[in-house]
C-alpha cells in the first residue's frame, strides 16, 4: 500500500503545479505575528455564535487560525488537545473510543464532556459497544479556517451537548473576489506522506465555490512481534465541494459537502497482566473483616466477597514493559484489519437581515458514517501453533508449556445518521440591548452488528475452549448480534444582553429541552464445550431487550462584564451543565442493570482580559469552581465469564458528587520586531467530594484500599469510600508555550523559526489512583522560509523523543485464566519525527 501512495501523491503533486503555473496568492502558511507597528493581531471568534474579538468575548476561549493550524500541523482532535491547555485526550483499543477530558471532567462512561462542532452544526456522537465519542470525533481536519476551543459548560449556547466545553471547527468559505487556491505536501519519517489541495471559484458576483481535497498515508511507528508486520498507521483519502450564494448584504447561503474514506490500523499497546510472558499483576489480599462477607439484596440469594485480587501491576503505567504482541487474525493470520470509516458530511447555513439590526439564522446538518471495526481485543496475542484439546486438534495461541489461553476478539459493523435543523433569530448587535431565540432538533440513529467473541468461561477438558477453527470457517468472528440506540432532542432557548451602563454588561440565557433514547440491546454468545466435526459450535442466548429513557432539563447562565477601557475587561458568570440520563450498552449483562440518571455540573467563574503595552502585551486569566452532582461513574461489578468474557462488568453508576477548582492563565506578547510568544496555563484540583457505593468486585474493593459493610434499606452491601481522590485523567498542571521568530531574509522572502513546548503533570488512570501517567513534555521545531506564493519548513515532532506513556486503557484479563483479574493495555506513544512541509498559493 505505502509504494503506490507515495506514488499516487507524487503524481498529484506533479499535476497540479502544472496546472498552476500563474496565479494569485492566497492568505496562509505562517504563525500567529505581530502586526505593523508591533501590535497583537486581532482575533475574531464566533464562540458565542456572533463575531467578535477575541478580547471581547467573556469566555474562556483558544483560537486556531488558518495560518497556526498550517504551521504546527493541526490534522485532527488530538493535535488540538495537544496545543491546548486543561484538555487531555484518552484512547481506547478501538478508533471509535476517544475519551476527550476539559477542565478535569472525565469521559470514562456516557456521553463525552467536550461537544464537538463542524461550521456550529453538532456532529457529537458517542459509541455503543466500547466507551469513547464514536469515529466522528477523530475525523480528519481539511481547508479550516479557524478552530476555537471554548472551555466550561456551553449547554444554553451550544444545545444538547458543550457539558464542559465544546471544539468548533470553521470551514474556509467561499468568496467572489477571485480565484485562489493552494497546494500544499508533507512527507516525513516512518513513510508518513500528505497532499492537500484547495480551489476558490468565482461563477458570478452573487454565487462562488470552493473545492477541497486530501489525502494522507503513514505506515505507523511500531512492529507487532506476533506477526511482524507494521502497526499503527492509516490511510485517509477526501474531498469537499462549498457553494456560496450572496445576492446582498443581507442575505447569504452556504452550502456544503464532504466525503472522506478513512483506514486506521490496530493500535500499537503494551499489555500489563498475568500472561506468563509478561507477569506484571499483583495479588492483592482483601482485609479480614471483608473478605467471605455475604452481600447483596436482603432475602435473595448472596454474593460472597471473595479474598483475593488479582491486578495489573499497580504504579507508574509503563514501567518495566516490554514489547507490542497483538493477536492475528484467524482468519487471515495477518494483523487485524483495524478501522475503516466512510463519512459523509453536509450542511446548509443561511443568514437573512429582516432588519437593521434583526437577523435570522439557520443551521442544517446532515451526517451518514459507516464503518468497520475488526481487532484484537485482550490487548495480547502469540504465534499459532498447533495444539489438542479434547481430541480436537486446531491452532491456537499457547503459552511455552502451558495450554491454550483465553482471547477476545472485537467485531462491529456500525452504521450513523445524524440530522438537525436549528432557527435562531435575534438582534446581537444593538447597543443597550441584544436578544435572540431559537431551537435546535436533533437526532441520531445508530445500528450495529456485533460479532465479537471470547472463550473466557467456556471450557473444555478443563481448559478453555479453542475456537479458532471456528472462527476460520466464520471469516474470523462470531455470529452478529444486532444493537442499537436512537436519540431524538428537542430544545428551545432565548438569550439576553442589557448595558446598565456604557461599561457594564448584564447577561441571562437558558435552554429548555427534552432528550429521549431508545435503545436494542444484544444478545450473548455461547460456545459449546462439546466440539461437532472438528469445531465447537456457537449460539446466541437470552433475547433482543428493548428500552427508552428520556430527560427534560433546563440549562441556564447568566453573567456580568465590566469593562474598565478598551483594553481592560472584567467579567464573571455561573452556568449549569446537564448531561441526560441514559442507559449503557458497553459490557451489561442485564438492560435492567444499564441505566443511569442525569449529571449535573454547576459552574462559577471569574475572570479577565487585558491588552498592555499598547497592545504588544495579552494578559487573561479566569478562576472557577465546578460542582458536580450525580456524576456518572463506571463501576466494576463481578459476574460469570459464560455472561461476559472478561469476568466483570462495567455499570454507569450515579455517585455522589465531585468539586474541580481551577485557573486558567494566557500570555501572548511581543519580544522584539519579529518575536512573538504565548503562553497558557491551566491549574487543576478535581477531586471526589461524595462517593460512597456498594460493590461486590474484589478487584474495587482491593484498589480502594477495603470498604465498609453496612445496611441501607433492602441492601446490604460493602461501600466503597473514594472521597478525595483526585478525578481520573486530568492533570494538576499544563501548560503549553510557543516562540516564534520572523525575519526579512531576501527580497521577499521570510525566514521562519518556530518552537513549541507541551508539559503536564500526573495524571491518574483509574479513581482510585492506583495506576498514574508520568510527568509528560514535548518540544515540537520548525525552520523555513516564506512568502505570499511558497512556504518551505522543515519540522522535528518529539525532539526528546519521549515515549512515557499517556493513554492506557483497563479491561478483564483473558490472559490469566482461571484466576482473571484486571489487566491493562497501554498505548504506545509517538516516536520523533522529522519532515518537511511544502505549500504552493495561486
């Protein structure tokens, strides 16, 4: 596949420069600078869906221009987490898991915190069969205009999602002017290569065009010593057609639409278990007065709590681990095909002046993503060899001396449709007072065929069942199982702005709205322990569940601005967050155990925004508190492996609460002509301030550090106490920098030196902070040179070449049958890169 990309992208390359021999010079290529006269840029943000400066905005925003995204490279959401302070971004084993973090609020289960945003039209899903916010979320970025990261809950501004914040992605439009353009490549180490492509057209004074294309290719950083094949990389091939229609200065509709084909292979991980190769777990003794307690509903039968644990080994994630062993495909017995995505995105925007001052809105949005997901799924795999178990001889995956072990595989067909319509209409731009009201529907169908299989609790002459001769004659998986969910959301909100005076500002908004889900839950999938012709047959058990929750809420904020002169603003607000309740398809043996209740979030914040120095100098800064009410928790709860092949189950709880208090500060200067820098910084404290829930799970229990039996009401139950534990996955600090230096060289042409700088402190996995993130900094280089036409950079990611691991993910361990236990994958991190960057403006 590398050979013939590389050599499609050549061709490409080649075509359109002589294509494009003359032309004109389109805006873009270079980092944020200083204007003449040595003065800040200004920025101009739609974050609360109008345009200001940056500097106005009583927000706390992060804003990407073109020119910044094309420089540092900005290609999907994790390159923004990267860029900014206070998020961090947690992978899955699949692509559909992405777990994005802002301001300390986890996504460990339920919907994410962050909402995510194309041209303001919500495009934020979230998976069934694994956590995460679903493929959408790791969408590909072309032909951007503007991304802004705005941080704290967004529910009145922003519709059923922006729990914690949201990311806004703004298309590049079209314009009439003339014609424009640009092509732009990168190739790097690790056979990592790019082509990029856009074209304005004018048709008329009134109507425009503009096309767009990419297309992207890397071959990954790692080998998996199972099949010694290279792993971790993609393919991703798209383009984007936008129509302009402006017949006047108060009318104007832009349309768009795109379509992308994305392949990602499996993900490169370490496993941390009892595999005897590996022997990284811990056994852990629960204490006495715990361990054989009989727990449960008073008058049914008991759970007795066991006395032992079993846990991957516990402390800093990563250390003392060794190499990536992935399983093969049984039926190919190459690596696991991974992901594979095909998006469709389309849109409509119109604006319609009725007024002086009075304007309508509309947001309509359609999304259709189908994708395939095929992979290893117990973070671990061997060679095949040939192995006999109960007279029946096939391959399997077999210890040295040993016997056949557990294995899962994962196997979803994933269909998504999204459509929302949303009508606003207002006056946002009179003085003394501003207003607007509109509503949002929105809805999602999502279908999948589930063929995941496992053969933990399955056994056969006292060994677990080897099905991989099965699994051959299946193409490689199991039976599918048909799930799914559908949501459909209703909301009405209405804002309004009044100036007490001609300095301060009084605010008030709020969103009504109803949110309903229904949901097909699976069926399970039994093996036979007695093998027919050779194989042991399966067997869907139990039947299709059918349920429905729905949650009506309101969402409100108000605030205050003072602004003391042009350059100094004061402001402060309180805001509610509202995550619905909902039901989890993810690991439940029983619909009846799924659901969860509604999530609150209570947000106080204070802050500022200053311009010094006749504006060479940008000083903000802001300060919260969030308190959190019924948060969704995942909590591990033991069951039979013939009921779930990791032997436990992952339930979304309700605890009681949580508290993050933090800051947020940004500098952004000018040094010297030429010199510019920027700074953020974001100061965590999230911890547990009301957590206090029965459970039977020794491996809970043990990594609490013990628990509590008691009676409440029918339950006798042994409560586990987490209070003032810090939130999993945030840190207490981060921060990210930047240096930047521009310099007349010839004629022309600019020289460009570039640095970027990331750190964050500590991060905990799990919430009982037993397994922790190193302390993590990347520096990122870039050296070029410049003009309107042509920009040349050489860059160096991971100049440290720092592997620490960041992401890790929990699950059962498969690996160490019969005790089981907790094991872990962790995710390689990215290795140094070096590469050039080519952009050619016409």
């Amino acid at each position: 596949m590398k050979k013939y990309a590389i050599m499609r992208a050549a061709s490409v390359i080649a075509l359109a420069h002589a294509y494009m021999g003359t032309a004109f010079a389109e805006d873009g290529g270079s980092a944020p600078r200083a204007e003449e006269g040595g003065q800040l840029t200004e920025i101009t943000v739609t974050a609360r869906r109008r345009e200001e400066t940056l500097q106005s905005v009583p927000l706390t925003v992060q804003a990407f221009g073109a020119d910044a995204i094309e420089n540092k490279g900005i290609r999907d959401m994790a390159d923004v987490v990267k860029q900014t302070p206070g998020i961090f971004m947690d992978k899955g084993f699949v692509q559909q898991d992405v777990r994005p973090n802002i301001r300390g609020l986890p996504a460990t289960r339920g919907r994410p915190p962050v909402g995510i945003l194309l041209d303001g039209i919500d495009i934020s899903s979230e998976s069934i069969a694994s956590a995460g916010g679903g493929n959408l979320a790791n969408m590909k970025l072309v032909d951007l205009e503007r991304i802004e990261v705005v941080k704290g809950p967004q529910s009145a501004l922003y519709g059923r999602v922006a729990f914690g914040g949201a990311i806004n992605y703004i298309s590049k439009e079209p314009t009439s002017d003339r014609v424009e353009g640009y092509v732009s490549g990168e190739v790097a180490t690790y056979s990592q290569a790019e082509l990029r492509g856009a074209i304005n057209l004018p048709a008329t004074d009134t109507l425009s065009f503009r096309f767009n294309g990419a297309y992207s290719y890397f071959d990954g950083f790692y080998d998996n010593d199972v099949t010694g094949k290279r792993i971790g990389g993609y393919e991703s091939k798209g383009g984007a057609v936008a129509a302009k229609f402006q017949p006047s200065s108060d009318v104007k509709l832009v349309a768009r639409a795109s379509y992308s084909d994305d392949t990602y292979e499996v993900r490169p991980q370490y496993y941390i278990g009892g595999a005897p190769e590996v022997n990284m777990r811990e056994a852990i003794a629960l204490p006495s007065d715990v361990a054989g307690q009989q727990v449960g509903i008073i008058g049914a039968p008991q759970t007795t709590i066991g006395s032992t644990a079993y846990v991957a080994q516990r402390g800093k994630i990563g250390k003392g681990i060794g190499r990536v062993m992935l399983s093969a495909d049984p039926a190919t017995g190459e690596d696991f095909p991974g992901t594979h995505v095909k998006t469709f995105l389309s849109s409509l925007r119109g604006e319609f002046a009725v007024s002086d001052n009075i304007t309508v809105s509309t947001w309509t949005g359609f999304t259709r993503s189908r994708s395939r997901q095929r992979q290893d799924a117990d973070f671990f795999g061997r060679p095949l060899t040939s192995y006999t178990q109960a007279g029946v001889t096939q391959l399997a995956e077999v210890p040295e001396g040993g016997i056949a072990t557990g294995f899962f595989f994962f196997d979803a067909a994933t269909l998504t449709k999204q459509f929302s319509q949303e009508v606003r209409i207002g006056d946002q731009t009179s003085s003394g007072f501003r207003w607007a009201v509109g509503g949002l529907y929105w809805w999602e169908d999502v279908k999948q065929k589930l063929g995941s299989i496992s053969n933990a609790g399955f056994s056969a002459g006292g060994q677990p069942v080897n099905i991989y001769s099965n699994l051959a004659l299946l193409g490689g998986y199991g039976p599918a199982q048909d799930q799914g969910r559908t949501t459909e959301h209703y909301s009405a909100y209405a804002l309004a702005e009044y100036d007490l005076t001609d300095q301060l500002t009084v605010s008030a908004e709020g969103r009504y709205g109803k949110e309903k889900y229904d949901y097909l839950f699976a069926r399970s999938i039994a093996i036979s322990t007695t093998a027919v012709n050779g194989v042991y047959p399966f067997a869907l058990t139990g039947s299709v569940f059918e349920a429905s929750t729905s949650t009506n809420y309101f969402a409100p904020k108000v605030g205050l601005t003072y602004k003391v002169n042009p350059d100094l603003m004061f402001y402060g607000s309180f805001s509610r967050g509202i995550k619905p309740a909902g039901m989890s398809q993810v690991q439940t043996p029983n619909p009846d155990d799924a659901a969860f209740g509604t999530e609150k979030l209570n947000n106080y914040e204070i802050g500022f925004k200053s311009s010094l120095f006749n504006r060479r100098l940008r000083f903000n800064a802001s300060i919260f508190r969030m308190d959190y009410k019924d948060k969704q928790e995942s909590t591990l709860v033991p069951v039979d492996f013939s009921v779930n092949p990791q032997g436990n189950v992952s339930l979304v709880q309700n605890v009681g609460g949580a508290r993050i208090d933090g800051a947020e500060v940004e500098l952004a200067g000018v040094i010297a002509p030429g010199l510019t820098f920027s700074v953020g910084y974001t100061y965590l404290d999230a911890r547990y301030t009301d957590y206090d829930l029965p459970s039977t799970s020794p491996i809970t229990i043990a990594l609490a550090g013990g628990c509590t039996i008691r009676t409440e009401g029918n339950l006798k139950g042994c409560f586990v106490n987490l209070d003032g534990k810090r939130l999993e996955a945030s840190a207490r600090h981060s921060a990210v920098g930047s240096l930047n230096y521009r310099a007349p060289l010839t004629g022309d042409l600019d020289l460009l030196l570039e640095s970027d700088i990331q750190y964050r402190s500590r991060r905990y996995q799990d919430n009982t902070n037993s397994y922790w993130y190193a302390p993590y900094a990347n520096v990122d280089l870039r050296a070029g040179v410049e003009n309107d036409r042509y920009s040349v950079i050489f860059f160096v990611t991971n100049l440290f070449d720092n592997r620490s691991i960041q992401s890790a993910q929990s699950g059962g361990d498969t690996q160490a049958l019969p005790s089981g236990g907790l094991s872990m994958a962790a995710f390689a991190a990215d290795k140094r890169q070096f590469g050039l960057r080519g952009r050619f403006n016409f």
